[in-house]
C-alpha cells in the first residue's frame, strides 16, 4: 500500500504543486485548506503523513498540532511543519509540540523528498518496534527437533515461507504452532515487517471484530478518536490467526473479504482501506468436520488450506523429548539464577515414559515448576510431579525403575519395543527403523519377552 500524504496549506498553487511532485514519485495525497479541514481529513483519509503549513486562517498550523492528539496519537501519524524563512522560531515551537520535521519555503524539491522518505522510514520502524514489543517473547526462539516426522514439517514450512499463500497449522493444543507462524514470518521475504498476532479464542465478538479492524471516532461509545486495528498494523507483513476454528461466522464472512479483496471498513467507517497482508492460521479442530457441521465456512476453509502443516504430538516425537527438556532447563535456571543445574538419570527416564497430553507446553510448565521447586541441583522425579501411573493404552507405567538391575532392563526393553511397534502399527520393519535395529534382532527380542511372560 502506498504512502498516503495529507497536504494541508491555504495557497492553491503551493498546494498544487506539492501534490504534483509527490504523485509524479508514487504517493498519494489528499489536500486541506485549513486547519478545520485538515482534522476532518486526518480521521477520514487516515493518512501516513501530514505536510502542514504554519500560517493558516480559521486555525493555524500550531493550533493543528496542539489539537491533533485528541484526533489520532501524535506518535502515529509524522507531521512535517512547513514555514517561511522568518518563522524559524515558529517552526522549533512546532517541533516541541510534536512535529517530526519542518521545510522552510520556497521547497526544495529534492530536500522535501529525502524529508518525507526519513520521516516514513522512522515511523514504519515505529511500528514494526511497537508490534515487537507487544508481541515477541524470549519464548520464541528457535525450533527444537530432529525426529523425522517433525524435521519433515519443518523442512515443509521452510519450503511454504518462501511464498505468499496462505497457511493452516493443525496439531493438538501446546504442540508449537504460533512458533512454526514465527518462523515461517521470520523465513519469509516479509521478516522486516510486522508479525501480528490474533487469538481469535480470547475476544468476544465484538471485541475480535474491532481488534481486527480497528475502528472510526464514534462508531460505538467511548471511541473518541480513530484507531487502526490490527490488520492494518500488519501491512506488509503477516498476520497469525490462533484458534481460527472458534471465530463466529459473521467474522468468517468479512475475514474472507480481507483474503479476497485485500480491503475492508472499519467498524462504523465508510471508506476502503487497502492492505498487503500475508495470512498464517491455526487450530486444534477438524475444520473439515467443521464444515460439514456448517461451523466454518467451506470457502474460507479453501482459502486458508492452501498449504497445511500437521504438527505431530510429543508422544510421537519421543526422540525430541531429551534435547527439548535441555533446551527448557537451560533457559528456566538461566532465568531463575540457578545455572547447572540438571536431570538425574530417572528424572529423564520419567520425561521419557511420560505421554505428554499437553505437549510442549506442559514440558516447558513442568520444568519451569522443577527448577523453582527444586532445592538440588539434580532434579529428580519427584520434583518433575507426573502422573505415570495413568491407565492410558499409549503408555506404560514407569514400575520397573525400583526393580532390580537386570529385570528393570528387561521391563525398560519391553516397553519401548511396544510403544515402537504402538507407533507403526504393529509393523515390525517399521518398528526396527525407529529404533535403529535390525529387523531380524528385533524379532529375537520380541521372541524373548514372549517366552519369559509364558515363564511367569
């Protein structure tokens, strides 16, 4: 979207001229004559920056700037103050009122473009900074795993970043998706914009409706001025769509007009506003079932599910558990002032027996507790609180750790050779893939546990 500039001077032939020079270097304009009409404009054009001449009838330039603030925040729209040589003093004043810059007439041509451009530049970097603020955690770092069915999502979503389509996370809750929305931005030829994030679970309605697109001075009480919502924010950028599965229907309609068009009004605005948005979603729901059950809207479904990422649970990615549960120890006693600390043998055997029902986030939360409760620096299982004596089929309960040496091995063995073959299905080559042993090997040890369970 291009740069939009409000030109505000009472001289028709200054004011020509300026919208000629800059049209001729691709922005828009839109012109005030006075100060009354400059405010007006400021909340219905929503440019991205103001050229304001000081010596104004009805309201001077001044008298704009000291009004603006209960119109549109000063730090979000870049005012550049324009004046006559003997008006100096008048222009530092409207510096210390909030203007970016100020150009003393008659214009130079190329100083007034380097101008704009520095004043441009400064406020995206505003933005991206504010959306980083409010946005980015020490949480999300880095991507964690080297198991194939994850490395092969992985190596997916690097291919997906490379594009503009859209793309639909699924997986179980805590299993990583706003970190793969991350990455994917960070990958992308947009990482130098913003990322905006929108749980579309955590609003009502009405709130999600304006949080996505903002809003104009007095479309519901309490709007006293405009605001921008967060699609707008994210132009040029991408915009992540948490838990799509639970936005109401109406949203559904006007977000696939948002994919489509590009465009749309703020709540209680008349007027287009234009975006370049790349669009990341997620959810832990069957949306085709969905669908079906007509919960979400087939053609949006199509839209987003151009290119979908299913990110395999943690019980699946038991090779990953050990690097991940580091990797969370590391940055827990770090934040804690607790360094070296570490898992004892059985602490890790226990993170390893565990089903993980809530993924990566109840190991992160599970280790972040250890480290605060823990008054060692081994930490041991009794510190890590799992439930390993859960009836759950998937997974076997961690008995054999006070058994004697050899038959606690045995046990140990029996256990990871069925969640192997739980994994594929009872195949055994695919068994024996898993756990990097010959098929035949395998076989004997299955074999072997049979033979010693007739014993018993």
């Amino acid at each position: 979207m291009k740069a939009k500039i409000l030109i505000v001077d009472d001289d028709p032939d200054i004011a020509m001229m300026l919208e000629d020079r800059l049209q001729s270097c691709d922005y828009g304009t839109v012109t005030a004559r006075d100060g009354v009409q400059a405010l007006e404009l400021v909340e219905q054009e929503a440019p991205h920056l103001m050229l304001l001449d000081l010596d104004m009838p009805r309201m001077t330039g001044l008298e704009v700037l000291k009004r603006l603030p209960k119109v549109r925040p000063a730090e979000d729209l870049p005012v550049i103050v324009m004046t006559a040589h003997g008006s100096i003093e008048a222009a530092v004043e409207a510096m210390k009122d909030g203007a970016h810059d100020f150009l003393t007439k008659p214009l130079d041509k190329d100083h007034l473009l380097l101008v704009i451009g520095k004043a441009l530049e400064r406020d995206s970097l505003k933005r991206q900074v504010a959306c980083l603020r409010s946005e980015v955690d020490s949480r999300y770092t880095s991507i964690i795993g080297n198991s194939p069915n994850f490395r092969l999502v992985m190596e997916a979503a690097q291919r997906a970043a490379k594009s503009d389509v859209g793309v639909l996370l699924l997986g179980e809750s805590g299993t990583g998706k706003e970190l793969f929305a991350r990455s994917i931005h960070q990958w992308s030829p947009r990482h130098a914009h913003p990322l905006v994030v929108i749980n579309c679970v955590a609003l009502t309605e009405t709130l999600l409706e304006n949080e996505l697109f903002g809003h104009e001075r007095g479309a519901f009480t309490g709007a006293d001025r405009l605001q921008k919502g967060k699609l707008e924010m994210a132009d040029g950028g991408t915009v992540f769509l948490d838990e799509i599965g639970d936005m109401s229907l109406p949203l559904q309609a006007k977000l696939l007009r948002v994919l489509q068009d590009r465009e749309f009004h703020r709540v209680g605005g008349t007027r287009l506003v234009s975006v370049d948005i790349r669009v990341i979603a997620a959810t832990n729901k069957d949306l085709k079932q969905a669908v079906k059950a007509g919960q979400f809207r087939e053609d949006l479904f199509f839209r987003l599910n151009v290119i979908n990422l299913t990110l395999p649970p943690l019980r699946d990615r038991q090779e990953d558990i050990q690097s991940l549960a580091r990797f969370f120890l590391n940055r827990h006693a770090k934040e804690a002032k607790r360094p070296g600390m570490m898992f004892s043998h059985e602490a890790m055997d226990a993170m390893l027996c565990h089903t993980w029902p809530g993924n990566i986030r109840e190991l992160d939360n599970v280790i972040a507790r250890a480290v605060i409760l823990s008054q060692s620096e081994i930490i041991e299982p009794v510190m890590l609180s799992l439930d390993n004596t859960s009836s759950d089929s998937r997974h076997e309960p961690l008995t054999y750790i006070s058994l004697p040496y050899h038959r606690s091995m045995e046990e140990h063995s029996r256990h990871i050779i069925g969640q192997a073959l739980k994994h594929a299905s009872g195949n055994q080559t695919k068994a024996a893939e898993r756990l990097q042993l010959q098929r035949t090997y395998l076989a004997r040890l299955i074999r072997q546990q049979k033979m010693r369970q007739e014993e018993v």
